[in-house]
C-alpha cells in the first residue's frame, strides 16, 4: 500500500502537464485491480491496509478524480490556474486514498478532515456563483462541528490503549455518548436528513469537478465510517439504531417530494443522492450481511450515476449558461445524440436493470423489511418516487419547446461521450463480476 502512496505523491511533480495525470491516475485504478483481494484484511504494512470494502472504494475515488479532470477541460482551455486545480486534485486523491486504507483511529480522523480543505478551495476557487462562499461555510461548519464529538470519543477509546480500527472489534463498549460522537460526524458527511443542508448548496455551487468528487468519493466516507466504528459500540447501534433507521425511512421520502418540486437540474441531482444516501444508512443501520452488502454496492453505483447525471448538467450549463429547468427544455431537438446518455443515466437513478443501483436497493429493501415489515409503506413511497423525479429530470430536460434563444444545434464533444461511457460501463458492467463485491 505504501508504493500506491509514493505513486500519488510523485505525481505531484507533474501537476503542470494537465491531461498526464488522469492518465496516470487511470492506469492506478487498473493497477489496484490486479492486487490479490482476500476474505479479510490484505496488503497489510505499516498503518495502511486494505479490505475489499477500503479496496472498493479507492478504486472509486481514482476513477471519478481522473474523470473530473477530464471534465474540466475549460480550466485548461481559458487558463484558469490550472495547474492548482491539478495540485489540488491530486491532494485530494491522496486523502481519500489514506483515509479508506489507514489502520490507526486517529490518522483516520486526521486523514478524514483533511479531504475537506482541497474540497473548499475548488468551490472557492473555481465555483461559479458568488454565493460559493455561503456554500462553503456550510460544508466547513458543518463537518467540523460534528466531528469533534468523534476525536473526543477517538481519545477516549486511546484512554484504553486501543488505537487500530479493527482490532478493536473484539471489545465492547455501551457508553451512550460516545457512541453518539462516533456516528454524529459520519451522519452529516453521508448526510442523513436533517443534517443535509449543506449538501444542496455545496453541489450548486461548485464547479463539475467538486461535485463531482463529492458524490463519488466524500459522501461515501460517511458510508465508509459508519461501517467501520459499527462494532466498537455494538449494543448501542442494537439499541438505537431504529431511530435513525425511521429518520431515513421519513427523510427518504419527505426529500423525494422535494426533488420533484426543485426548477434547477443540478440541485434536484442533490437531493436525489440525500434519498439514495438515506437508504446507504438504513442499510448499515440494520447490521445484517444483506443490509450492509447492499449499502456498499449502493455507494459504488450511485458514485458514478451521480457523477455521470453531473456531468450531463454541466454539458447543458457550458452551452447555455442556465440550469433551469425553464431554460433547458427541448434537448432532444438541440443535443439529439445526448438524449440516449440522459436516458441511460436516469433510467440508473431510479435502478433499473442492469446498474448496481439495483442489486443494492434490492438487498437493502430485504434487509429494511426483515428489520421491520411496518417500514414497507416508506420503501413503496421512496422507490416510486425515485422513478418520479428520475422521470421528470429527463421529460423536462429532454422534452418540450426549446428555448428561442437557440439558434442552432449541438452535437457534443469526442471527449464528454467518452467522460459519461466511462461511467455508465463500469456502472452497469460490475453487474456481471458481482462476485468480486460480495466476498466479505
């Protein structure tokens, strides 16, 4: 693991060559493939280790990093401090990377806060709206808030010479408070509903490439690290967990009524991934082998059909200038060959055959109702409601009179159809490699 390190380090070097490193960062995805994953822990030296959860997810992360950059060609096309934007990429890809391999609590916590600053200098830096600013106070305040609790319950657990991650699964613990403060930070990060504001407003005003990043790589280290600390307080998440299961059932359904009501393209994307990021949670929240099976391939899916719907938005944003619903109406005339990528994209938001979204909301659905038969009123609405909204993002977008300022057509660049197959194969073609997920 540690030669994975020097090899993200020593690309920091080559941050002024733009289109090098997410070759480079590719040819690393490939390169993880080939490690010999094992039933449990593997690659294991130093503080850095690996399970094919962690495994699962580096991969993710890379795969969207080199694909971010690749979607961000106009920061090197009008010579916007590019070679920052790279620099902060790559520090970026080196944070998730130690943070879903380190071994030790609280380099963990260390690592995890530290993928937030890259994040806020891209929507500082390269965001497009003034009210960038607004929107990265409230994914700065509200991530560090809630994370202090967790270095408070870290130090606690030091207090008892336990300092790895996973051998600390063999001792119990029922204190009510630290249980809180380990699972409080991982809540918002995921985010769960109510504490989900800051996620809408992060996604609006970033640029492509931080949401991106925040779809497929940092809402899943609350997936990530909720599925780690779920044995240190085990008794507690037996005892409490079904509070936080009827806050998803409630919020899954109440922010899928909103996605219907929203007039912008990528904030409804937003709150679509608050609806699948509810259902991740319940999922681990059941602790069983199907719940938490189906929350990691719901994050590996929903990773890339998030970033790839992203992408579609800012094809339409760099043409148009307008996310609007109202605007962008009629794409079907003015981008004839997006049409089928939109569709597919969509028709994956709402799971449909063959994407991993569905495996993972199958076996999460099992897992929910085996928990609770009651909850299936909620699971009926959250499901129908995805195709609802998934629906009327591809009706309104793709249907209707187009606006009179078009006076021509489009038909895209080599490289954006390239950018979205890159995230509808691997959304759809793991499907027939699903063994490879289902080991642990």
């Amino acid at each position: 693991m540690l030669s994975f390190f020097f090899f993200f380090f020593f690309l920091i070097p080559l941050f002024f060559d733009f289109w090098l490193v997410p070759s480079l960062l590719f040819i690393s995805c490939f390169l993880m493939f080939l490690i010999n994953y094992d039933f449990d822990f593997f690659s294991l030296g130093y503080f850095l280790g690996l399970d094919l959860v962690s495994l699962g997810l580096i991969i993710l992360s890379f795969w969207i990093g080199s694909l971010m950059i690749m979607s961000s060609s106009s920061v090197k096309y009008f010579n916007n401090y590019s070679n920052s934007f790279i620099l902060m990429v790559l520090f970026l890809m080196i944070f998730l990377f130690m943070s879903f391999s380190v071994m030790n609590l609280l380099m963990f916590y260390f690592f995890f806060e530290s993928s937030l600053i890259p994040t806020l200098i891209l929507i500082f830096g390269w965001g497009y709206q003034p009210e960038r600013l607004n929107a990265g106070y409230y994914l700065l305040f509200y991530t560090l808030l809630a994370s202090l609790p967790l270095l408070v319950s870290i130090i606690f657990y030091y207090d008892y010479n336990f300092s790895c991650m996973y051998m600390i699964n063999y001792f119990f613990f029922d204190y009510l408070f630290v249980y809180l403060g380990l699972i409080v930070a991982f809540l918002v990060k995921l985010p769960m509903f109510m504490f989900h504001f800051w996620l809408p407003k992060a996604h609006v005003e970033a640029p492509i490439s931080g949401s991106m990043i925040l779809a497929g790589g940092l809402l899943k280290l609350g997936g990530y690290g909720l599925y780690r600390v779920i044995y240190l307080v085990s008794s507690c998440f037996l005892n409490f967990n079904y509070f936080w299961i009827s806050i998803g059932l409630y919020g899954g359904v109440f922010v899928s009524f909103i996605c219907v009501i929203q007039s912008d393209v990528k904030s409804l994307i937003a709150y679509s991934s608050v609806s699948h990021m509810s259902l991740v949670m319940m999922g681990i929240m059941t602790m069983s082998y199907w719940g938490c099976s189906g929350s990691y391939f719901l994050m590996l899916g929903h990773g890339l059909c998030s970033s790839g719907l992203f992408c579609l938005s800012n094809i339409i944003y760099e043409r148009l200038g307008s996310r609007s619903f109202f605007v962008n109406k009629g794409m079907m005339s003015f981008m004839p060959s997006m049409s089928l990528l939109w569709f597919l994209f969509c028709s994956c938001n709402m799971a449909s055959p063959p994407s991993m979204n569905l495996l993972g909301e199958i076996m999460i659905i099992n897992s929910i109702i085996s928990w609770s038969s009651f909850s299936i009123f909620f699971i009926i609405f959250i499901s129908f409601m995805s195709a609802c909204y998934s629906f009327y993002l591809f009706s309104y977008t793709q249907h209707g009179n187009f606006y009179s300022g078009f006076y021509s057509f489009s038909s895209g660049y080599v490289r954006e159809y390239l950018l979205l197959f890159l995230h509808w194969l691997p959304l759809n073609l793991f499907l027939l490699k699903i063994n490879m997920f289902i080991l642990f």
